[in-house]
C-alpha cells in the first residue's frame, strides 16, 4: 500500500502539489471567510444580513458581464498559450471598460425590481461595485495566475482578499454603528484595496499590446462564456432574490445563514475543478470512462456532505458557537445535509461543460437548473414560510435540479465525443 502510494504520488506529483498549493490558500480562506460570515452574520440584524446577501448574490451575478465574458478566452490563453496574455489582458480591459454603461443599466433595473423598498440606492450601488468591479477584478488576477500555473500567488492573493473583507467586517463590528449602510461603506474599501493589491503586487509583468482581429476572433465564445457564466450563477445565487421577494428579509436572513455555512463547503471542491479543466482542456478523454466520472461524483459528495456534517454536529453541540443571530439557523443544519453535495455537482457539471467547450448547452443547462430550483423554491414557499417546513424540503428541490443537471450533463458529454469521433 505504501508502495503503492509513493508510485501515484511520484507519477501525478505535479498536480497533487499544485492542488495541496491550492486547497492552502482554500483552508485559509475558509478560515478568514468563516470570522468574516460570524462578524457579519451577527454584527447585522437577520433581516440586515438577508439584504446583504441578496444584494452580494445580485453583484456577483451582474459582475458576469463585465468585459462581456472575455475573461475566457483571457484564461485559455494563460493556460495554453502564455506569450499573448499581455495582449489579451489589454482585449479584457477595454472590454470590462466598454461593459460599464449595461452593467449600471442592469443594475439600476434589478434596483428597483428587488430592492427599493428595503435599501437605499446608494447602499445597493457601494455593494454593486464592490462585486462587480473589486472583487470580480481580483478574480480576473486569480484566474490568469492559475491559467499560468502559479497557484501558490493565487492562492495567497485570494487569502489576501479575503483576509481584507474579513478585517472590515472585524473592524465593523467592534465600531459599534452596526447598520447597513456602514457597512457597505468598509465592503466597498476592503473589497477595493484587494484590488490594488492584485494589480499593484500579483499580476504578471507583461507588455500591453492591441490586436483587434484577435479579439474579433473570439468574441462569439466571449459573449456565449459570459452568458454560461451569469446563467451558472443566477442559477446559483437567484434564490436569494426569490426568498427575498417572497419571504421578506426575515426569511431571507435566515435562508441566507443556512446557504452561505452551506457555501463554505465548495471550497476544497473549486479548487479540484480549477485542476480538472486544465487537465481536460489538455486532454479531452480525461473523463471518458463511466467509473472515472462516477468516482469523482461520489468524492465531491462525499467531501461535501463531511464538511457540512461536521458544521452542523457543531452547531448542534453548541448552538452559539458562531454568534446569536447564526443561533437561529443552527437547529436546521441538521435537515440540510444533502444540499452542499446537489450544489456543488452541480456546479461541477458546470465546469464539465466549460472545459469541454460545450458552451451553447451549458447556457441550456443553466437556463433549466435556474428555472427549476427557483420554481420549487417559489412552491415550497407558497406552502409555508416555517423554516420548519421548507429547511428539510430543500434536500429534495437541489436533488432535482442535481437529476436534471446530471442527465443533460453527461447527454451532452456523450454526443460531444460521438461527434469527435
């Protein structure tokens, strides 16, 4: 056995250590991320933090269009061919640039959809930049030094982002003026001092250079990228909104607690998907085989389901282990066991269908992943807004939208190769 385990490490060495590299910057980040949510989570009313987090979940799905989705090509690029990441990085900035105008339109539109009623509009758009332009900024720096192979400084740079938002949720905390307006206010500078850092310290040296015709070249799979990207996360973040609309702030907090404890267990799990594109954008029959695709569903399961296991039997031994407010949450953990392992295949499939180039039938998949959970979501609250009711239902709502993603995952996977061959 040991024997067996020096080989395996000795032939996959470079991966094992690029994921331990990773998986670093991921515990550390899980550990920043959970001071940061307890702050937060109990620095704000329920209803104050249900706000904020549909708001952050608005902003991160709206930051998919900025530069229109040319972040893609930007990271094909530094993964396979990293001379042109200066003149491709130039192609993102101009794009991110000339995105500005739909994104305030965008912005505006789901303002007054959502959020007039509950939030001035100068708090909506401090949480709006902070997503959009800082942080999804940094995410760009991010991506490019995993594309380049550099995960030990993107793994660093994503601690160093994290660690400044969890400093100003600290800060807010103990300033005593706990309101959300202040609170956009230390969000909007943290998340903007992680950005000059990421240009300033982490971003590569390159020269800048303008080429049009390349840029031209890829702009179909840019726009067609963006818009898997913010399908992939309306799927994944619009719940909040309908929670919002639907339960009010009240439910919505408490929603919002349970998802984003949730949400900690996906992680370790992006951290393994990052790897896996790579591995099949370099070698499409990666996940040819039944049993390899099975067996890496059922590790992404298993790891989802022990972490938020041991959150939950934590939170069951001690109620206020993360604060008061997250006290309320804690008796339902127990009944959501199932729902990080349905979310994070999901996003998994996701990944799939990215790296493959299958992108027409992510944005499909996405559309109908959406469209299903918030459909359930919307019936299950209809019946009742106990969280009694609706916190062990929504084991069954994420196994079907896993079921549907599962079947049109692997249909699509399957005709692709049919298709190459």
């Amino acid at each position: 056995m040991i024997e067996l385990a020096k080989t395996l490490y000795s032939r996959h060495r470079g991966v094992i250590q690029a994921y331990l590299s990773m998986t670093g910057g991921s515990a550390g980040r899980l550990v920043l991320s959970l001071v940061y949510f307890i702050c937060i989570a109990n620095g704000l009313s329920i209803a104050e933090f249900g706000l904020f987090a549909t708001a952050s979940a608005a902003g991160i799905m709206i930051s998919r269009i900025l530069a229109f989705g040319f972040m893609s090509p930007l990271y094909r690029v530094a993964t396979v061919k990293p001379l042109l990441v200066g003149t491709y990085s130039l192609g993102f900035l101009v794009g991110a640039v000339a995105s500005l105008p739909l994104i305030a339109l965008v912005s505006f539109g789901v303002y007054h959809a959502v959020f007039s009623a509950d939030m001035a509009l100068s708090v909506f758009a401090a949480f709006i930049a902070a997503e959009v332009v800082c942080w999804r900024g940094l995410e760009t720096v991010v991506i490019v030094l995993n594309g380049l192979g550099r995960f030990g400084k993107a793994a660093m740079l994503v601690i160093i982002g994290t660690g400044l938002r969890t400093a100003a949720a600290v800060i807010f905390a103990f300033a005593g003026a706990l309101s959300l307006g202040n609170w956009s206010i230390y969000y909007l500078v943290a998340n903007g001092a992680g950005l000059l850092v990421a240009l300033l310290f982490f971003f590569p040296k390159v020269r800048l250079r303008w080429r049009l015709a390349l840029y031209l070249r890829r702009w179909a799979d840019s726009v067609s990228v963006a818009g898997a990207e913010m399908l992939f996360y309306v799927q994944s973040e619009f719940d909040k909104i309908a929670v919002l609309s639907i339960g009010g702030p009240a439910v919505s907090g408490l929603y919002a607690i349970i998802m984003r404890l949730a949400d900690l267990t996906a992680l370790p799990v992006r951290s393994f998907n990052v790897l896996l594109v790579q591995k099949i954008m370099r070698t499409p029959g990666t996940i040819s085989s039944w049993r390899t695709r099975l067996i890496i569903e059922a590790l992404v399961a298993a790891v989802s389901f022990l972490a938020i296991a041991a959150m939950a039997v934590y939170l069951w031994l001690f109620p206020r282990g993360l604060g008061n407010n997250v006290s309320e949450a804690a008796p339902f953990m127990m009944a959501v066991l199932l729902v990080p392992s349905f979310r994070n295949l999901v996003e998994y499939h996701s990944e799939l269908l990215y790296a493959t180039g299958a992108t027409v039938r992510r944005m499909f998949n996405l559309v109908i992943a959406g469209v299903l959970k918030v459909g359930l979501l919307a019936l299950l609250l209809s019946v009742s807004l106990e969280a009694s009711f609706w916190a062990p239902m929504l084991n069954g709502v994420y196994l079907a939208v896993y079921a549907a993603s599962f079947a049109l995952t692997y249909t699509a996977l399957t005709k692709e190769r049919a298709r190459v061959i």
